[in-house]
C-alpha cells in the first residue's frame, strides 16, 4: 500500500487534514441511499465492505437505512425529509455531500448518480440505456410518458453531471456491457472506465445447498421430478419475468419455474401464469433475505433480464452449481461460455430463451453444465475481489501522490 501519511491525503482535499504515519490505514467512503436485503446492490456494497475490510480498509457508508450488523463498516446516516422520488433522491445527494466535508478519507465511492465522489460505481448502469430498452416494450403513447417523465429528466441529467463532473477520477463499471455504453454516450469518460466484476462468496454459495432440495420443493409443493428453473430477483418487469414464464411455457409439463422475489404486480404475474397454461407449475416463493435453499431445489437458473448491469444473482446460481439462461442485457452474460456454462439470449427472444430452456431437460447435459458453472466462477471468489479494489485504490492514490 502507498505509505505515508503526506501522500495519503483526501483526494479532494476536503476530507480534513492528513492523518499522522502512525495511521496507514486506507480509508474510503461509500455512499448508497439504502438497503434492501434482496437487493443486488446492496449486498454487492455489504460484501464488498467485508471483502475490503479484511484487506486492512476503514469502510464509511454514508445512507439513509442501513441496518447495523450487516458488514464491517462504520455507518453514517444522511435521511433528509422528501416527498416524491425526485426529491428522494436529490435529497439525499445534497445531504450526502454536505456530510462529506466532515469526514478524512483518501477516497469516495458512490453508487449513486451524485457530483461530489471520486469514484462513480455504475452499479445501476446507464439510466438512457435502461431506458432504451424499456422503449422496446412499449407503444408510442408509452415512449412519450417516458421522455416526459421528470424523474427520467431528472435521473438522466444526474448521470450526466456524476459522468463529467471534474472531481470524478474513475468509473467502475461492473461489466464490459455497463463500460461500452457509459464511452458510446459519454466520450470523455473513456480513460476513467474500468472493469471491476462483483464477487461472490463461494463458500456461503456452494453446490452444498442441494441440501435443502427436498424440503424446499415439499413446502412449495413442487413435485420431486420437476425440472424447475429458479428466477431471483424484485422487480419482475426489469428482469424479465414474463418472458421466462413465456418460455416455461413453451415447455413440457415437466418443467416448471419458482419464482423467489418482491413486485406490487405480483396478482398480474399469477394471472400471466393461468393465462399461459402453467398455473400449476409456477411458485411464488416470495422475497427471501437467504435465497441459496432455493437454489438448492433448482436444476437450472434463468433470468432474461430486460436490463440489469451485473446481476449478483446470477453468480450466486453459478456458484451453487446451476447452468444459466440469460440476456443479452444482463451484464454477467459475459461470464458465460455458450452451451458450457450456459445459454444467452436476446431478452425478449420467446423461442430461443426455450431453446435454451429445453436443452438443460437433459438431466446429465444440465448438471455437467452446472459443475463447469461452479468451476468457471470461482475465480470471481468475494476475497479475490477484495483484493482486487484495493489494488484498484491504491493506484489512483499513487496517481494523485505523483501527480501533486
């Protein structure tokens, strides 16, 4: 690590005075409005926290609800009243800021769209991307609800002011998907892009929670000669929930889908189900804090996202053993090997995500798949990350100290 306490001030010099030498600890902020315990973002902030922790780093979250206990970080709570989502968000950006002045640190991170960090993780993407792909979805009357929307307008200039604000020093991008479009819309961007995938507790997601196969099946009332296919994930819109029942459907009635997450539409979903034909091989398991049971009792993982950056979930499958069907707009899906690994898909390519699908009825093809998905993640082990970051901060605090 860049020793010294002269050399290892704040970045943007207003994070107090320097530290004493006696002090070589690394000491970085992270800034993420709140935590749900389903929610990929947050558990990827929550490892990443326990991850670099281990490394030696002294972790700040700057949030409005954060439960204490969940990693080693010290939490520090910013919860300005609002009212609506804009207010929400650009609420807490200008109290996050604020509280910024108070602290000594040699770096910030934020995973939010704010102005005032040195680090910019793009752990949601690129909102005009996410956009652009909901336009896919909709009519003409649907397209211009969005472009009016004002927290569309208000969301898209904050990325763009957190993209080319002049303090910003890198952007973490959690694929090479999340990197291509953030350099398309935003060129000069281009030398602070890089590529840091999120890790995954290999050992807390193992093959070992096979385990919990039949109970899980019993209590859903899932028939043990199922091959079931595991969906994870709040927001059934976003991940694609409806085309993997689409594609379910397409299949024999062996094959059935559990479903483990959270959406206000779920009674939509449900009719979806008896709609397509698959009411009695469709589960609702609901949102679950500890998904790995679940995917115990699956054969294979899907997710044909409509828009998700760098999914956590689909490591977590990988890591317990199940081959993946995925997106083209699912940032992981470049982790995976076609017909290896897993399948990739257009995410509204009915018929190729059952393709997909119906080759992993297969029995023997389906968990040959799952051992090489297992082998294949375990160089993203939630430790090799850690050191990953560190080795990422370090450089940018070796170019400050040059460069000053």
């Amino acid at each position: 690590m860049h020793g010294g306490g002269g050399s290892r001030r704040g970045l943007a010099g207003h994070h107090g005075p320097p530290r004493g030498h006696e002090d070589t600890r690394m000491r970085v902020v992270l800034i993420r409005q709140r935590y749900r315990p389903d929610g990929g973002a947050e558990r990827f902030v929550a490892r990443a926290a326990q991850a670099l922790s281990a490394r030696g780093v002294e972790i700040t979250l700057v949030t409005r609800d954060w439960p204490q206990g969940t990693s080693d970080m010290r939490i520090e709570r910013c919860n300005p009243r609002y009212l609506g989502s804009i207010w929400r968000d650009l609420g807490f950006a200008l109290c996050a800021c604020r509280k910024l002045r108070t602290f000594k640190a040699d770096l910030v991170q934020s995973h939010e769209r704010m102005a005032c960090a040195d680090i910019f993780r793009a752990g949601d993407g690129l909102h005009r991307s996410w956009l652009a792909q909901r336009r896919r979805t909709t009519d003409l009357w649907g397209r211009i609800r969005l472009r009016l929307n004002p927290y569309h307008v208000y969301a898209l200039a904050a990325e763009a002011k957190a993209l080319t604000h002049p303090r910003l020093r890198a952007v973490i991008c959690g694929s090479r998907m999340v990197r291509d479009e953030i350099a398309a819309a935003f060129p000069q961007t281009r030398g602070k892009l890089v590529v840091l995938y999120n890790g995954v507790d290999i050992r807390h997601f193992h093959p070992d929670v096979k385990a919990d196969h039949d109970a899980v099946r019993q209590r859903h009332g899932i028939p043990f000669g199922n091959t079931v296919f595991v969906f994870v994930g709040s927001g059934f819109y976003r991940k694609g929930l409806a085309e993997a029942m689409k594609a379910i459907a397409l299949l024999p009635a062996s094959a059935g889908l559990l479903v483990v997450g959270q959406d206000r539409h779920e009674a939509r979903y449900r009719r979806l189900g008896q709609t397509l034909g698959i009411g009695d091989r469709l589960w609702f398991a609901g949102r679950q804090s500890d998904p790995r049971p679940f995917y115990g009792a699956a054969d294979a993982f899907i997710l044909p996202a409509l828009y998700d950056p760098s999914p956590n979930v689909v490591l977590e499958a990988m890591a317990c053993g199940l081959p993946v069907v995925t997106s083209r707009s699912a940032g992981n899906f470049e982790l995976l090997v076609e017909g290896e690994t897993g399948f990739v898909r257009d995410a509204l390519d009915t018929d190729g995500l059952a393709e997909a699908c119906a080759s992993l009825l297969d029995r023997a093809r389906c968990a040959a798949m799952g051992q090489a998905a297992r082998t294949a993640i375990e160089p993203y082990d939630l430790r090799l990350m850690g050191e990953r970051f560190v080795a990422f901060y370090e450089d940018l605090l070796r170019a400050k100290s040059d460069h000053d």
